[in-house]
C-alpha cells in the first residue's frame, strides 16, 4: 500500500477490494448451488477466500502500523481496548477486540485467539469449530473464521474507521 495515502483512503481501497472478492464468492457459490462444485469452481472459491483473507489481515495491519503513535510501547490492540472502555464506547471496543482476535486466528490459525472466539458469548461473525473438519474439505468452510460471510468486511472496516476517528479526536 502507497505510504502517501492515509488510513481512510487505505479502508476505502480495501473495501472495493473486498467487493470484488466478494462478489466473486457468491457469483461462484450461486453457481455450485449449495452442492459439489467443479475443480475449477472449488478452486477459485478458495483463492477468493483467501484473497479476502489477506485482505483482512492487511487492513487490519496497516491500521495498527498507522495508529500505532497514538501509545508509546506495548500492545496496540489492547490499549487501545482499554483507552474505548475508559471512554465509554463499550460497543467499539467490543467490536475491535472481536476483529482484532479473528485477525490473529486468520495469522495464527488455532490458540488463544481463537479459543476466545468460540467461547464468546456473541460473535460479529462465524467463527467455525475445527471438529468433523477434513484436510480435503472445500474452503470456505476450511476457514476458522469465515470472512465470506455478508457484511464481515464492512463490519471491520466500519470498526477501524470509528477507531481511527476516535483516536484522531485524543
């Protein structure tokens, strides 16, 4: 990403990103019609996938790397948290710690992250148990958290730009 754009510019190119991967996962998934599909449609629904999981990874990134000045050391994302909770926004900082632990599932795969999703009372999104799950099985429902699902993008990215405002106004 061009370092000369700022954050709300970055969200928005990432958004139209994800559209188009996004579209393209349920052009395909209209087409399998809920059943097997084609190699060839198996496969491009996981590079859509994955490509939206990269992207979800990469905005999320980018959003700490450039939010980061705001604290002097330590864990972004948790003090972060705690600044939102002090402030009373309880509904942001809830949503940010949701998509900050699906990010470090889609990095990390299973461990803390995760075992926190499944034990979260509500979820923002699906986050999928790894039992009766094949190696062969077709994505996206390999994924541990599932960023095909409707609206999963522009929930974070709506996060991140609250977060960003709220930070900017501190």
């Amino acid at each position: 990403m061009d370092a000369s754009q700022d954050l709300l510019e970055l969200v928005a190119a990432a958004r139209e990103n994800a559209k188009t991967f996004e579209d393209r996962i349920s052009e395909v998934s209209k087409l399998m019609g809920g059943q097997n599909g084609s190699d060839a449609q198996v496969a491009e629904l996981r590079d859509a996938t994955v490509a939206l999981e990269l992207a979800t990874v990469d905005i999320f990134s980018t959003f700490e790397a450039r939010m980061q000045h705001h604290f002097r050391r330590g864990p972004f994302s948790r003090k972060l948290k705690s600044l939102l909770l002090e402030a009373g926004q309880t509904d942001l900082a809830d949503r940010l710690h949701q998509y900050y632990l699906a990010v470090n599932v889609l990095k990390h795969g299973k461990g803390a992250s995760y075992r926190e999703l499944l034990n979260a009372p509500s979820s923002l999104f699906t986050v999928k148990s790894t039992e009766g799950i094949t190696a062969d099985e077709t994505p996206p429902s390999a994924g541990l958290v599932d960023v095909s699902e409707s609206g999963f993008f522009e929930g974070l990215t709506t996060t991140i730009v609250e977060a960003y405002h709220f930070l900017e106004k501190k």
